[in-house]
C-alpha cells in the first residue's frame, strides 16, 4: 500500500519531453566547438553531433536534445504561450550519443535568438514516509522515546522469563514473534518526492534555437544558482562537466593531455609568429580531430604542415599547390574539392589527413614511401623512381617536434 501511494505521488511530479515550438526574433551565427567536451567523464564527439555544442558572445552553449538531456539528467518542457522553459533535476540515464544519431556539421552554426525566455528548475526534495507519520503525530520519534521503549522491552523480557518458568516440562517456551512497528515498515525506506520550483539567472545570456532545438549556456547552469553542475574549462583540452553531486569537473581533466597539447601550440607559435595563442589552439584542434577521424599520428600532420607552408593557410607555391597541406588543384578536383576550398585550413589539414592516411596504409605503414607518394605521386614510388629527401625532411621534422617538447618541458603524450 506505501509503494502505492508513492507511486501516485512520483506520477504527479514527471515533466516530459516535448516537442518545442519557438517564436524566433533575429538570426545570429554560432562558432563551433572544436575542443574536447567531458560530461561526467565520458568524452562526447562534438564533431559529428547533428546538434553540436559552440560558442556565442564568449559562452559555452549546450543542446536541450532528449539524448542530451538523458547524458546531463534533465527532462524539459516549454510552454510558448508564457515562454517559460521548465527543466525538471533527474539521474542520467545514458553516458554517450548513440553513433546512429551522429551527422558530420563541423561549420558555423546558423541560429535563432529567443527573447524574454523565463527558465525555471524543478528539483525533487525527497521527504522519508515516516517524516510525514512523525509530523502528524502518528509516529513517535524514535530517538524522543529510546528510553521508554528501553524500559518496556525489559518488562516485556521479565513477563516472558516468569511464563517460560511456570510451562510444563518439555514443552518449548511461548515463541512470540515479535510484530513489526508502523517505524520498522515505513521508516528512512520510502520518499515521497516534494517539488522546489526556482528562476535561473541567465546572466543577460540569450536562449536559443537552431530548428526546435534549444540551446542553454554552460555557465548560468552552474554552482547551486543554477543546475549545481560543476564546470571546469581548460583552453588546451576543453570543458569537463560534472552533474554528480560532491565529484569535481577538474577530477576528469587530463593534465598530461592538457601539457602536452600546450608544448605543440607553443611549437606552431615558435614557428609562424602570425599566430596568437587562441589561434594556434583553433590549428591545433583541427589537426588533433582529423587524426582522430583519419586515425593517422598527429606529429604527422603538423610536421608535414610546417614542411609545406610553415603553417600558412594562405599558402601557394610556385608548382601551384596550395594552402596549409599544399594540395594541388587537381588533385583536390579528383576528390570533389573547388580551387578556393584548398584555402580553407580545416578543409585542407582534412584532406591532407585522408591522403597521407591512405598513402601510408598502401604502403603496410612504410613511412618514406608514404610521404614520397604524398609529394610526388605513387607512380614514381611504384617505379622505384621517387627520391627520399623530402620523407627524411618530414621525418626529421617529427623527430624536431619531439625534441621541442622534451626540451621544454611539455609531457608528451603516451
């Protein structure tokens, strides 16, 4: 029957779920996330997420998507009419993005600003079943009556010496069982959920939108003003997230990763003093995800880089390659690529990602041939006739790379 009851009572505290209709004043472009996202440990592929996280005016901004929403612990419902937005505090229910879900939208982000947006947060405040019995007065206080029960367990003891004394002999004493109190039934067992309603302060930030999904920003959901996330932001890494209570953000952070990944911004600075160190980390990120997606070394990529175009994505030779990789047009042509698209660094460090990857894999993982065929075709590699020195030269840049990061102290990587 106390299950019963608090079934009923859980029933009238679920928001669901719906699908969201917007009023939408003005569009406004988002930049996307390129670094690492870390909730509760587990790293999301922001990279291939149909509805990514990115920035706006400084700020960190996250998808109100129900796969989402099940990875933070949230369950959310908007009502336009009052354009009120009601998030409801839940246990996560999933850890990562189902592959399935995932679409490859790596670009700015075309999004809605949604005005006079009132977020509220619903949180469970659960009450123990006994609490409720002891505050109307059908349940004593334990702790209250300790003594009194003390003493009549002892009568009780004593009556039950005096009846064993006088029973026939062998016959086994009165075994009473000893009934169950309405405390041992109900007590610090069941709860009953009790709803806190509250305003999140937004900090002057707007909701927004892109289609009918929503987008919150990171930061007016933390500390107890806000969800009680912990958030912790590491610009060589990325942002970790913590929806778990008494777990800091920064106890997922990677220092050797974070190390490491500052020695090699350090290098593209050292190297191409255009750079600032925003810049160099935005570099760096596309270099880190197309090894990730190509699944080639990321030394590779950056000595090759620095060899082609000392990291100039406006690059072009005088054979006509161009950009950061330094990919002629033709070759960019066979592969669906206009001439401009080559000037694009992330466009280009991609492509280049892909072809070194191939080469090298047709090569069983022979480097020499790998970068030879990169830079002057797999023809004269197949022949015999393709020379060595710009492999030793990429290979020698490696190897410079790594002698960078030794000397100055940066961790590297395992």
């Amino acid at each position: 029957m106390a299950k019963k009851l608090v079934s009923v009572w859980l029933s009238l505290t679920v928001l669901i779920f719906s699908s969201i209709s917007i009023y939408a004043e003005q569009n406004v472009r988002g930049d996307f996330f390129t670094k690492n996202i870390v909730i509760n440990g587990e790293t999301i592929d922001n990279n291939h997420l149909q509805f990514p996280f990115f920035i706006y005016e400084d700020s960190t901004y996250f998808p109100l998507t129900p796969e989402m929403c099940e990875i933070l612990g949230l369950k959310a419902e908007l009502h336009a009419e009052s354009r009120t937005l009601k998030l409801l505090k839940t246990e996560p229910t999933l850890t990562n993005i189902s592959d399935k879900r995932k679409k490859n939208e790596r670009k700015d982000l075309l999004l809605e600003l949604v005005e006079d947006v009132q977020v509220l947060v619903y949180e469970p405040e659960p009450r123990a079943f006994a609490q409720i019995l002891k505050e109307a007065g059908i349940l004593k206080d334990k702790s209250a009556d300790a003594e009194t029960e003390a003493t009549a367990e002892a009568d009780e003891t004593d009556s039950k010496a005096n009846a064993n004394a006088g029973a026939e002999d062998g016959k086994d004493a009165d075994q009473t069982t000893k009934r169950p109190k309405i405390g041992d039934l109900y007590d610090e067992i069941i709860e009953i959920p009790k709803l806190t309603v509250r305003e999140i302060d937004l900090e002057g930030l707007p909701v927004l939108a892109k289609g009918s999904i929503l987008y919150l920003p990171v930061r007016a959901l933390t500390g107890e003003a806000g969800l009680g996330w912990d958030v912790y932001f590491d610009p060589y890494t990325g942002i970790y997230i913590s929806t778990k209570e008494g777990i800091p953000a920064n106890s997922y952070w990677d220092r050797v990763q974070s190390e490491y990944n500052r020695g090699l911004v350090n290098y593209i600075m050292r190297h191409n003093k255009n750079y600032t160190e925003n810049k160099a980390q935005e570099l760096l990120f596309m270099f880190l995800n197309a090894a990730k997606t190509y699944k080639i070394d990321e030394k590779i990529l950056i000595a090759v880089a620095h060899k082609e175009s000392t990291f100039n994505p406006k690059c072009r030779s005088s054979s006509g390659a161009l950009g950061i990789m330094q990919i002629m047009p033709s070759t960019g042509a066979r592969y669906g690529l206009e001439t401009a698209q080559l000037l694009d660094p992330e466009i280009s460090i991609n492509f280049g990602a892909m072809y070194l990857s191939e080469r090298i894999a047709a090569y069983n993982g022979d480097l020499i041939k790998g970068f030879s065929a990169y830079n002057q075709g797999s023809v004269k590699v197949n022949r015999g006739t393709h020379s060595t020195r710009y492999a030793s030269k990429v290979i020698d840049t490696m190897n410079g790379i790594d002698r960078f990061l030794s000397s100055n102290g940066f961790r590297q990587e395992n």
